[in-house]
C-alpha cells in the first residue's frame, strides 16, 4: 500500500496499492472492496473530492498514468493537459474548501507543476521547474498556501498558483523531497541532505 485518504465526509477511507488498484472500507479500516481492478498500474497517489453524485477518486502512479473515477471505478477517465507526462512526484489537493488540485510532474518538457481547478478534469502547467525534480507541500491548516521546491528554491504562492514568491535559496541540487510542519517548519531533503527552515512559513 501506498496512500490513504478520507472521502470529504469523513465515513470512506481509499487506499491506494502498488498493483491492486484503489480499495475502499469504512473509516475504522473493515468492509474493504477493490474499486479500481481496471486501473492499470496501482495507485501511488490519491485524491478525494465531492463530486455531485458522490465521491470523485484521482488516482496517480509513479510512472505518471492519471485518471479520475465519479462512478466509484466503474469507469476512469484521464484528465486533459497532462500529454507527456512520464512520472508523477506529487499529487496534492489544498485544504482550503476549494477543488485546487496540484501535480509536480516530469516529462517531455522537463519538470512542471500543473494545476486543475475544476476537480481534476484538466490539468495547466503553472510553474516550471526545468530539469529540476522538486517536490510540493501545502499545510493543512485551510489557508490555501502552497510551497514548491525549485532549483530556484523554496517557491510560495498565496493564490492557487497564480503568482510565487522566492523565499530562500538552499543548496544547489537536482532532486528534492519537501514537507512541513503546520507548527511553524519546513523541512526539505535536497540530494540526500537534509534542511530545516523555520521562518519559511
């Protein structure tokens, strides 16, 4: 198993495996059914949304196949803006009630981090990161903040992805894990090295 996450109402758990596809039980982990057997490839990320007839799954794996299900697997569709992609690094949703969806993501045109804001049916690229594999990072607190880690450095935008601000520029790498802390940290390992900051967020 890879991934865990909670439907927006509290009472479904998913989880994502390796060559499984999705499964879903209630919260306290029983009753457990595969939802997604016709899903090639497992599912190393998971997102959850509400959609109109219930739950929406998105699902990613590592070598960057990604689709979305509203009829609870039955079917899955791959979302739009996504061609090239070769490998998926990050999928994460913000906390703050809105559907903003971000993937960081490789492929033919090196690195990027994409954008959906109509629940994961299309996808726009919205920071570009080069060769650099970054990674991205957003609390949990419901304020919408994002962070990214560049080759640039730690990227903040306020607005969903619409502008970033620079705040710091650690040491030069070319791969980079990010996760923070809603006390106050943020903590980035840059080519196997390990950095904290404490005023990054």
């Amino acid at each position: 198993m890879h991934v865990a996450r909670l439907s927006p109402d509290g009472s479904t758990l998913y989880a994502g495996s390796s060559a499984g596809g999705v499964w879903r039980g209630a919260e306290d982990g029983t009753g457990w059914e595969p939802i997604g057997d016709n899903l090639y490839g497992g599912a190393h990320w998971l997102e959850i949304l509400q959609a109109s007839g219930g739950d929406r799954v998105l699902a990613a794996t590592d070598d960057g196949s990604i689709h979305y299900s509203d009829d609870d697997g039955a079917t899955w569709t791959a979302p739009t803006g996504l061609d090239g992609v070769l490998s998926v690094r990050r999928l994460l949703m913000l906390s703050d009630g809105g559907e903003a969806l971000f993937i960081v993501a490789g492929g033919s045109e090196g690195q990027q981090v994409y954008r959906s804001t109509d629940g994961g049916e299309s996808f726009e690229v919205v920071l570009d990161l080069g060769e650099f594999k970054g990674d991205a990072w957003s609390p949990r607190t419901g304020a919408g903040d994002l962070y990214v880690m560049s080759g640039d450095g730690l990227e903040h935008s306020e607005d969903g992805g619409e502008t970033w601000t620079l705040l710091g520029q650690p040491a030069a790498g070319s791969r980079a894990e990010l996760t923070g802390s809603e006390a106050g940290a943020l903590y980035a390992v840059i080519d196997g090295v390990l950095y904290r900051s404490e005023d990054g967020i």
